[in-house]
C-alpha cells in the first residue's frame, strides 16, 4: 500500500474539497440539524460527479471509496456517505438509491437516516435483509447526537445470499472507523487553531508545553485510526483487519471527544461553537456494532476462533 495519495486520488480529493467547501461545512450542518433530514442535496451532486460509484471502480475502488467517506466526515456533510459508498455496493450489484440506512436488528431504535431512507439495509444475524422505502415503518427520533435518527420496525424487503451478513459488517465497519476519522481530525484541527488563537499568562495556549504534549498524542490516535482504516480497505475488508480498524478508530473517538472539549474550556461546551457539531458524532458512531466491544470481539474471532471470544466478551472496554 502506497501511502501517499496517487494522481487519481489527488485529483478527486480537489473535486471532493471544491464540491464541499461549496455545498458543506458547520454553517450547511447547523441548518440541516434544523430543518431535519439528510442532505439530499449534497448526495445527487456526489452521484452527478460518480463519486458513489467508486467502490467497484477499477482504476480507484474500496481504498478511495473509502477516502471520500472520511473526507466527507472532516466537512462535516450530513449525509449518509459510508453506508452509500461502502456498504450498499459491497452488498448489491444492482441500482442503489442516494439514500442508504445500515441497521442491525438488535438495536433498531435510533438508526441513523433511517427516516431519510430510500433503502434500509438489516443485519439480522447470519441474513441480510435489503428493503426499499415502503417495505420498513421508520419514526423519527430527537437526537443531540449530531445525525437524523429514527426507530425503525415491520422491516420486510429481500433476503441476499449466505455469507452477506459478513460482508455488511466488515465494510460496515470500515465506513464507521472512516467517518470517525474524519470527524475527529476536523476536531482536532478547529482545536489546535482555538490554542493558536487564545492567549493565558502573556502567552499563546499552544506555547504551553503540557498542552503540547496532549495534542501531539491526540494527533497520533486519530493518525492510527486513518491509515489502519485505509489499510483495511485497500486489502478489501478483511474481518481482523475491519475490525482493528474500528477498534482503533473507537478509541480515537473516545480520546478526541473528552481532549478536544477540555482544551477548548467553557467554549467548547457551548452550542454556538461548532466543536459539537464533530464530536457529538463520535459519541454515536462510537456506539453502533456494539461498540468497542463488538468490534473486539469480532477481532478476537477472526485471529482465534469465535470460541475464544468468551473472555473478550466477561472483559471490561
């Protein structure tokens, strides 16, 4: 794996920069927290550019699939990007709508843009079930965690074959780990320049060295969770590897959420700053697949078997 981005890779990060610096971004987010919904808009503009396409691209693929899904998380787009990208493609060959919700069956009330859907991917299990709009009842539920959330139930739809309840985790998880990262570097960078900015003693608060010293480590956590996350996706989703990725990209989320907050001060538990609008995000990514948990155990499994799992599940995460 080259780890530097190639032409083709550089030449759609600028597309994907220029598309949300215009379309995305807190003020976007705030007025769609608002109004409610995902961002439609935003969604055909990446289907109008074939940027939803790319999983089974050729020339680019998962890896830059993937890409996109953690730069879209960094611009703060409100729109279901991973599960579109990632998901849905890894599953269907067919034609798949703008607007994909992944749910799992054990925890069908708060899943996100599951109201918003044209298409609800279930994990049930061993089976996976893929239903259109019209085949699942879905409600809306308030949320401060960042995305449209809504209580999902009655789903019917069609069953895929064996073996697809693997697949939909592992790129399930890699669209989490990839949104997580990209949401915890734009906390990250907004916090950095709030030290940059704001002075204490005569002096800039990033000259302090302990705040130096916890920075530095928070850059590093959210470092190993994107290249852990694109190596996963450039050798295909391996499940040790997905579930390393997600593991890695938890433990990011639970360190830039408490770090970025406390750096910030009073400031940064105010809503009329735009901190939360990542970092409410991290908190409920960090929950689905049964969290860090889930993602260990499915780590442990892969490496030894799923009979060594018992320990993992009777630990503490």
């Amino acid at each position: 794996m080259n780890l530097e981005l190639d032409d083709t890779q550089s030449a759609i990060k600028d597309s994907c920069d220029r598309l949300f610096e215009r379309t995305a971004g807190a003020a976007r987010a705030r007025a769609l927290r608002a109004s409610g919904g995902a961002d439609e808009e935003l969604m055909s503009a990446l289907a109008a550019g074939g940027f939803l396409d790319l999983f089974h691209d050729e020339d680019k693929g998962p890896l830059t699939a993937t890409l996109v899904v953690e730069w879209a998380a960094e611009a703060c787009v409100l729109a279901p990007v991973g599960q579109r990208m990632l998901v849905a493609p890894a599953l269907i060959a067919g034609e798949v709508p703008e607007i994909v919700a992944v749910a799992d069956a054990s925890s069908l009330e708060a899943v996100r843009y599951g109201a918003e859907a044209e298409m609800l991917i279930l994990i049930d299990g061993d089976a996976v079930r893929v239903a259109r709009r019209g085949e699942f009842d879905a409600t809306s539920v308030k949320s401060k965690f960042g995305y449209p959330m809504a209580r999902v139930s009655n789903v019917r739809g069609e069953t895929l074959p064996a073996g697809s309840a693997a697949i939909a985790r592992r790129w399930n998880r890699i669209a989490i780990a990839a949104e997580i990262a990209g949401s915890a570097r734009a906390a990250l960078k907004l916090t950095a320049r709030y030290l940059g900015e704001r002075s204490q003693f005569g002096k800039r608060l990033s000259e302090f060295q302990a705040l130096q010293h916890r920075i530095s480590m928070l850059h590093v956590l959210i470092d190993a969770a994107r290249w852990t996350v694109r190596e996963a996706a450039y050798h295909g989703a391996p499940e040790a590897l997905a579930a390393s990725a997600a593991m890695n990209a938890c433990e990011a989320a639970h360190s830039a959420f408490y770090e970025t907050h406390q750096l910030t001060g009073a400031m940064g538990f105010t809503i009329e700053y735009d901190l939360h609008l990542w970092t409410m995000r991290l908190q409920a990514l960090r929950q689905e697949m049964n969290g860090p948990r889930g993602h260990a155990q499915a780590l442990v499994a892969a490496r030894w078997g799923a009979g060594a799992t018992t320990e993992v599940q009777n630990a503490h995460l």
